[in-house]
C-alpha cells in the first residue's frame, strides 16, 4: 500500500496503493488504463477541501496539480480553458488580463477547479448559479482510458450529468468556462441584529448582486457583506469603514486559517428564513457550546441533475465546527432541521443521507445513474463511499 491521505480538514483519511501526479491528459489516460488492468479504482483529489469521503480511495489517486494552465482566452466570445488542477486564486489574474472574470466565486479560492465545478460549489446571489452554471464544455478521460469533450452541443444530457458529477464520469482534465467581461466589485462590510437583518433581508438579497450574513452566536450579531460593481478603478477606500473596491477576484475570497468541518444545506428560498431561525434557537438551546459562525447565502435555480439547486432558487445555510473538537451531534440535529425543509446537502459537506435518501429529492436521480452507468459501467471511478450511494 502507498501513502496515507487525508482531506483538509483532517476527518476523512485513506491510504491508496498508488498516488501519482501526471504531467498532462495522455499520462491521465495512461494511468487510468493501468489501473483497469490492475482492477484499481480511480479517483481525483484536489486541495482536499471536501468533507465527505468524495476524494478518498485505496486504489489510484490522481493529483492534477500539474494539469492547471489557463488557455484559449476568448474575450469576443467570453471563454476560456482551465485545466482541471488549477486552483481557483490563480484563476483570476490570467483572466483579468486576457479582459475577463469568473461571473462568482465563494468566500474560498483555494480549491481546484474541477473540484469545486463536480461538487456543485456556489458563491451567493439571487440571479447567480453554482460555478457548474458556467460550464461550456468539459474533457474528460473516460473508464476506458479515451478522451470524451462534452458540450451542450454534442451531448447535452452528458453534460448536464457531468456539471456536478463527483468524478464519477470520468477524469476531468479541463473544463472550458463562460466567463463575464473583466470588471470590479465594491465591497460594503457592517454588522447588524437578526431582527435588523431579517427585517431588511428581501431587499438586500433583491437590491445586491451578492448578499450574505455570517451569524455569530457570540455576540448574537450578523456579519453582512454585500458586493455589487463598480465601474471606479481599485480603490481601498482609506477612512471608510468596512468598504473598498477592487477586482473581483481580489474581493470574493476570505483568509480561513483556522481548520473546521462543516454542513450545509440548500431549503427552497422560501424557506431559507425559518430554517436560519431554527437553526439559531438549537444552537442557543441545545449547543451552546459551538462559537463557529452559520453562514446564509442565496443561489439560482438551475438543471444540472445533482444540482443542490436544481429546478429550485435556493438559500444555503452552512454550519461549522472546529476541526479540532467533536461535530458529528451537533451536524445531526442541524440535519433533522434542515431535512424538514427539504434540503439538499453540498455533495462536498457532511451528510448523512442515503441513496433512497436522495432518490427522494432529485427528480433526474435515475437519469443521472444511467448517464453515470453509461460511462463507467464497471464503477471504475466509485469509492466504497460513492458505491453505497449511486450503485
């Protein structure tokens, strides 16, 4: 056996017989190959940002790091490719010269990127999709060790399987991208009561292209942050608190040093305000002790199968927990909230729901196996976590 590995947070760990970081596409095909000769499962880890066991394996793990330029920038057409290990901070430079963005981002950006895109990763805003709403066309290394390039074009039921797909289509070696015009965001930072918050949150998520809170159940006060554009060149806004203007990659991301788990869930928007104040009566009630901040952002509906905002605009509500201390009660009381009002767990997240679990809350959840069947009938790309969910 090889190595050990874990994920970032430290409460996933395995131990794959073979580790290898290839050089480029026809090396991740060769190697794909060889571990179908040898009956070794496949998968693909990141930054290792994922919760869940999405990453693990005891067969071969792929590290793409090497496989991470940014090329074809087109700014008529507002495309470009990314190779699959890129991560997402080194995204925005090489964009922002060839005179465009990513339309969002989450608050972290050291994630790959096919990472991100196959786990249904998300930043806020009402009219704004997960990162997988952007995706163009994807190349793929296939169970049989081919190249497959899906687009809207020549397979758009692929496609829709593939937008958040776990890795479990295939390698992902480079995802073209539609990105938006380079441009910059002002950012407006400033705390506020629940009661203030949920008094004005239908016109900030409705008046701002990005808005979000962090509740902290210290001192029972909400951290907003709204980000909107801004046609003024960068600006740190000396002597005006909380505010600055810059480009848009500088603005999204925040420093999260300190190592935690978390949970999220995605309730009907609707819903999103009941399910918050749930959720902050149990941690005032039954776990007092967790100090960690609850997040509350907004996503758009899209039609990616395994989407967590699928045929649904959504809020997500994400819990946390220091890394260092236990989280799994805590997680399980915030899921029964979070299930009564049909959630559905980010796929790279804590969860403990079951095949006829998800069955349940995704219509295309057939659809989706029979895509996933007909490009890995072996299960090459499945883990022992996968195949209890998708076999």
């Amino acid at each position: 056996m090889g190595e050990n590995w874990s994920n970032w947070s430290g409460n996933v760990e395995s131990r794959p017989q073979v580790i290898a970081v290839p050089d480029d596409e026809s090396t991740v095909a060769a190697l794909v190959r060889e571990a179908a000769a040898a009956g070794r499962e496949v998968r693909v880890v990141g930054t290792g940002h994922s919760f869940t066991p999405v990453a693990a394996s005891d067969g071969l793990l792929l590290k793409l790091d090497k496989i991470a330029s940014v090329t074809d920038i087109d700014a008529d057409a507002g495309t470009a490719w990314v190779g699959a290990g890129a991560k997402i901070t080194a995204i925005g430079e090489p964009l922002r010269q060839g005179g465009l963005a990513l339309a969002n981002q989450g608050d972290i950006d050291v994630q790959a990127i096919c990472g991100a895109l196959g786990t249904g990763t998300h930043g806020t805003g009402r009219t704004l999709g997960n990162l997988s709403t952007r995706i163009a066309a994807l190349r793929l290394v296939t169970a049989d060790g081919e190249i497959a390039e899906l687009s809207a074009e020549n397979d758009p039921e692929a496609l829709r399987a593939a937008r958040v797909s776990l890795g479990m289509l295939g390698v992902a070696t480079a995802v073209q991208l539609n990105c938006l015009p380079a441009y910059r965001l002002h950012e407006k930072l400033w705390a506020a009561t629940v009661d203030d918050c949920f008094a004005e949150i239908d016109g900030l998520i409705a008046g701002n292209r990005h808005f979000e809170f962090f509740w902290r159940p210290e001192p029972d006060i909400c951290d907003m942050k709204a980000l909107n554009p801004h046609d003024g060149p960068p600006d740190p806004m000396d002597g005006v608190d909380g505010e600055r203007v810059d480009h848009s990659y500088r603005i999204f991301p925040s420093i999260r040093e300190n190592k935690f788990n978390e949970m999220e869930y995605s309730v009907p928007a609707d819903a999103g305000p009941d399910c918050f104040h749930e959720i902050r009566a149990l941690m005032q009630t039954r776990h007092p002790q967790v100090k960690w901040p609850v997040e509350y952002r907004t996503l758009a509906a899209d039609d990616a199968m395994l989407s967590t905002a699928y045929k649904r605009h959504s809020v997500t509500i994400s819990v946390h927990q220091d890394a260092s201390l236990p989280y799994r009660d805590f997680f399980a009381d915030c899921e029964a909230i979070f299930r009564n009002h049909r959630g559905r767990p980010h796929w790279g997240k804590v969860h403990n729901l079951t095949a006829e679990d998800f069955a349940d809350l995704y219509p295309e959840w057939d659809a989706f196996l029979a895509v996933r069947r007909r490009f890995d009938p072996k299960g090459r790309f499945l883990n022992d976590y996968l195949r209890g969910i998708f076999e």
